[in-house]
C-alpha cells in the first residue's frame, strides 16, 4: 500500500499532462479538472484513513533505501495537509467550471491547475530536503504563470513582488541545503535530523537553521517580508486568490513546522523565541492592513497575513497542545479564507465591483450569498461555535499553560480587529443600502454550481466547530508525532534517533 504516498503527486500530473493534449477542447478540460480533483480528492481520503490506521507510510522511489535513494513520507500532518490541498483543488476546479473564460482555458488554465497541486502535494510529502526545494519550484513556476493569466496591468504588478520576493527565498533555501550537505553529507531530512543532533558544534547548526526559518517564512507571509502577498493575492482570477489563500502559504508554514520539530530543535530557545515574535509581529501587521482597506480581496488578502502569525504562534509555543491548535488552524485558516475569496467572486457577479463604497443592499437582494459569506467571516472572527474558535481556544489556552500572556493578549485584540473588518464588510456590501449610481452588473447567469462549492466550504467550517473533537484527535496525533520524531526517523531508516 506504499503507492498510495505517490498518489496525490501522480494523478494531478497525468490529468495535466492529459489537459495539456485537450488543450483546444474546454468542455473535455473542465470536466477532466473536475474529475481528476475528485479522483485526487479520493486518494488523500484513502491515505489518510491508511495512516491513521497503520501508521507512518514510507515509499522508497527505485527501491533505494534512503538514505541514499529518494523517499515519500506520509506522516499524520503530512496526510491532512493532502487531504486539505485535495479538497480545496476539487472546490476550485468546480468554481472554475462557471468562472473561467475560455481565453484562461487557451493559455493553460486547468494543466497550470494541476502542477500546481502536484507541486503542492509533493512538498508536503518528500522526505529529501533537496526535493523540498524541487517542489517548491514547481509550485511556484505554476502558481507566477497562474498569477499573470490574463496579462492585466495589476497582475504583472503583483506579479513582480511576488516573484522577487519567492525567488530570494528559494535562494537562501538552497543555500541553506548547501551548507546542511556540507556539514552532514545527507539531503535526508530523518538522516539529517540524527546527524545534526550528535553535532558538538551547535552554533552552526542554529545559523543554517536561521537561513530555514528566514526563506520558509518568507513562502509563508510572515513578517516582515510578506508585502508580495497583499500585492498579488487581489490580482488574478478569484478561484486563483481562493487556492492561492487556501494553500500557498501552508506550505511555508508547513516547511517551518517539519524543519522545526523534525532537525533544528537543539535551540529552540533561540530559533522559537524568534517564530514567537515573528508570529506576533505578523498577526498584528495583517491585520491593522485589513482595517485601512475599503476592497474586499485587498482586506481578505491581509488578513491571510495575520492569520499564518496564529500558526507559527502554535510552533512557537512548542507544546503538545499548542502543535495541536496550530494544525487545526492550518485546517480551519485553508477553508474558510478560500471560501471568502470565492464568495468576494460572487459578490462581484452579483453586484458588480468589490469596492465597499459601491455596493450596498446584498443581503435584501440575495439572502444566500449573505449566508455564504456571513459563517466563514464569523468563522474567521473566532465567533463560536464554528471552527475558528475552537482553533483560536486551543492556542489561547496552550499560551496560558506556558505563561505567554503578552502573546495570548495580542492574539486576543486580533481576534476583535478581524471581527472588526468582517463587521465592515458586511454593513457595506449587505445592509446599508444600494448606493447610487449602481455599478454595472454582469448579465445574469446560472450561479447554482458557484452557490453549491461555495456551500461545501461554509458547511466544512461549521462541521469543524459542530464536530471539533475527532478533528482534535487527528491533530493530537499529528502533533505527537512532530513532538515524538523517532518514529518518523525509524519508518525512514529503520533505525530509531540516538
């Protein structure tokens, strides 16, 4: 059952290298999306219920035993953050069947797609640092084309900022990866975390683990090097924002949570210390930049900043309890922010701009779109009883545990700055009235497909509130293992750490 690791890297692949060949034909490439993400959606399903069952999976590519040869690892976070990028590719490719314009289609929307999932779900999965970094850049050549589809001025706009910026973080990834081979001789991440360890020179140790923590953070948004992201985020096609917000900057914060529990955990009081402050610093920028702005995807796209400082707040703490808040708000963070954007695309079908000044009256208009944005925004709040507050409980209480009050006290006021902006939201685009002259709408269109992705989403944040603790025992046993490493190392090698 090994092959299941492959899986969600092989399937995305071969349905965009079968896109590709379609290339001219739109009804046969939606359609494929649709059922390759699902097919893709099934496989995370299976692998996750596979490793939760057996245990730590472990592929072996070639048949070479690592760590010389490459090998997939799929442990319980890196299983639910599949299963996450599989849901969310399958809500965006049904959005994409109603929204996407066959000029997108003509310049390789769906194969771009599908790379980009590939790249996504093979980050979280390698094994080998190097192939991190191989993902990585997979992930981001699909995700730059998917960002200037179209060729708007805007895009290429963001698209500057963001690729600058992600390119000087792959630069200092590999250089990191050079520095790492040169002190262990190993590119394996289990390998490397038991060399590092009988090290008696740990002060280079912690250097080349800054050089980690600056480059992820960097992919991740994190202050303060995440200006790209309210720069980019508002340009492209919205179920491009949706994925983007959705996954991109997990990964990041995924590449921090395994190099940071996995092989730099000699100094956590040096390198968490710094994820701590970071944490804070980026949850405060984010979201004081959300309060100034009056676009709803230039809000959503700040807020996608201060939310990734909740995650790094849970690796930062370093507690079981904090680990397990920290991936339940990865979780609940994935689906309800791609739910606002896709809900900010309908409202612009529906009244024609995303600018709050513009738009009045949704709610009187269209009371389901209404419901649709109203439980991820009271979501996003922390508002009870829906997933966010629970993800937001956990991390308060795991910061009173350890005494980290100046942090819980700035997650709390965050926590009221996103109500805040979710409540400006609402009082401009749905219960003030219509303003006057009224924006052009677009001719009306069936929006039944739009209604139901967007619903599946809204439905997933209520059930992650409503049915919070087998989500929490998923995480508990996530977090056990990030905490725990020697099982992970001994599936890899075979051998448990010294």
């Amino acid at each position: 059952m090994e092959v299941l690791v492959a899986l969600p890297i092989i399937i995305p692949l071969l349905i965009g290298a079968l896109s590709l060949t379609l290339l001219n034909n739109h009804s046969a490439q939606r359609w494929l999306g649709a059922i390759g993400t699902a097919i893709l959606l099934i496989s995370a399903v299976w692998l996750l219920l596979h490793t939760l069952e057996v245990g730590i999976q472990v592929l072996e590519v070639g048949s070479w035993p690592a760590p010389f040869g490459i090998v997939l690892v799929a442990d319980m976070l890196g299983a639910i953050m599949v299963l996450l990028a599989s849901t969310l590719g399958f809500i965006t490719a049904l959005y994409s069947l109603k929204t996407i314009r066959k000029r997108f289609e003509r310049f390789g929307y769906y194969p771009l797609l599908h790379l980009l999932l590939a790249g996504v779900n093979g980050a979280f999965l390698t094994g080998d640092i190097f192939n991190l970094y191989v993902w990585f850049e997979v992930l981001l050549v699909a995700s730059f084309a998917l960002l200037i589809l179209g060729g708007e001025r805007a895009q290429m706009e963001g698209a500057i900022k963001y690729v600058t910026l992600n390119l000087l973080s792959s630069a200092l990834f590999l250089t990191a990866i050079g520095l790492t081979y040169g002190l262990v001789g190993t590119l394996n991440m289990a390998d490397i975390s038991v060399k590092l360890a009988s090290l008696e020179d740990q002060k280079m140790v912690t250097v080349i683990g800054s050089l980690f923590l600056i480059a992820f953070a960097i992919k991740a948004a994190a202050f303060p090097l995440f200006f790209w992201l309210p720069a980019s985020y508002h340009t492209p096609q919205v179920a491009v924002s949706a994925i983007f917000a959705g996954l991109l900057t997990k990964v990041g914060v995924y590449a921090l949570y395994r190099v940071f529990t996995l092989i730099f955990t000699a100094d956590t009081g040096f390198t968490h210390e710094v994820l701590l402050w970071m944490g804070v610093f980026t949850m405060l920028t984010g979201v004081l930049g959300a309060a100034a702005q009056f676009e709803i995807r230039r809000i959503l796209s700040f807020h996608s900043i201060s939310q990734i400082g909740y995650m790094m707040l849970g690796l930062a703490l370093f507690t079981p309890l904090a680990l397990i808040g920290g991936i339940f708000y990865i979780v609940h963070h994935s689906v309800v922010k791609s739910s606002l954007f896709l809900t900010s695309g309908l409202i612009y079908r529906l009244g024609g701009s995303f600018e709050l000044k513009k738009l009045g009256g949704l709610y009187r208009k269209h009371p389901g779109l209404a419901i649709l944005f109203f439980v991820p925004a009271l979501s996003l709040a922390g508002v009870p009883p829906l997933s966010g507050f629970f993800a937001k409980f956990i991390l308060i209480k795991a910061g009173v545990e350890v005494g980290s009050w100046w942090a819980i006290g700035i997650a709390l006021l965050v926590g009221l700055l996103t109500l805040y902006s979710m409540i400006k939201i609402w009082n401009e685009a749905f219960w003030k009235a219509t303003p006057e002259p009224n924006p052009p709408v677009p001719a009306p269109t069936r929006n039944g497909l739009i209604y139901a992705s967007i619903g599946i989403l809204a439905l997933l944040t209520v059930a992650l509130g409503v049915f919070a603790q087998p989500m929490y025992q998923i995480a508990e046993i996530a977090a056990q293992q990030l905490l725990n490493p020697a099982a992970y190392i001994e599936a890899v090698l075979g051998r448990t750490s010294p």
